[in-house]
C-alpha cells in the first residue's frame, strides 16, 4: 500500500464455503497489503469473519459460499465478508466467558477493528471492519 495513494482501490474475492478457503481468503489479504502496517490485524479479521460465515450460516453447507472485499485508501482498509445467509439472528459481539469455546469471534473483531459495521440483506449478512492508518485501536483518526 503506497503512502501517496490518493484514491481507495478494492478488490474481491468469492470462495465456497469450505474451511480450507478461509486459509485461501487470509493468504489473498495478505498479498493485497504486503507492505502495510496493517496487514496482521486484516489477516486476523478475515479469518474470523470467514469462518464465522461458514460455521454459522449458509455459506458453510452445500453450495454455500462467502464473499470477501477488501478497499485500502491511505486512511483506510474495509474488509468486508458477506454470507449466504440462513440465520435468522444478526451477527452480533457476544460476552463470553474466558474458557468459551465459542462466539468470541466477532468481539475479537471488534476489539482490533477501529469501527464494526454488520448490515442484514435477502441475501445474507455483511459485517465490515474498518482499520484506520493514522489511529489508535478503538479510537478515531488522529
């Protein structure tokens, strides 16, 4: 990601909705912003939201699929993962326990993300997480 960057420049990727293609989504981040200092919590963020999509929606049962976004700016990166859909509960940040064995993805992503954005459609779920360049974790752009 070259710091003159002055327009946001996206990419997408399709996957079905196997668990050896959340590996593939992390690796296809990770060549998209090599270079950037932001480039670690992205790979984090996606993996969560991927395997989210497959374990608890459509996306992870025959035919399913989730789709991956990621926009880089200068001040920003957007991944967001879109799911197949099935559920008919929102994903949402759940307080578990320490020992939980489960539902801590989405807080995790919470807590590295600078802002967490989940959008219900016909379709599926949308859930993005922005990471701002010039912030501090769960602040705001300085």
């Amino acid at each position: 990601m070259h710091e003159y960057m002055s327009t946001a420049r996206a990419w997408g990727l399709s996957c079905p909705g196997f668990p050896e293609e959340v590996s593939r989504a992390r690796r296809w981040t990770r060549d998209i912003l090599r270079g950037s200092p932001l480039a670690e919590d992205a790979e984090l963020i996606v993996s969560e939201l991927s395997a989210n999509a497959i374990l608890h929606t459509a996306s992870g049962q025959e035919y399913g699929r989730f789709h991956l976004a990621v926009a880089v700016s200068a001040q920003v990166v957007a991944i967001s993962v879109t799911d197949d859909g099935g559920t008919a509960t929102t994903p949402k940040v759940e307080h578990q326990d320490d020992d939980a064995e489960h539902g801590r993805g989405l807080g995790m992503v919470s807590a590295i993300a600078h802002r967490v954005v989940v959008h219900d459609s016909d379709q599926g779920h949308t859930v993005t997480a922005e990471l701002y360049a010039d912030a501090v974790r769960g602040g705001h752009p300085c």
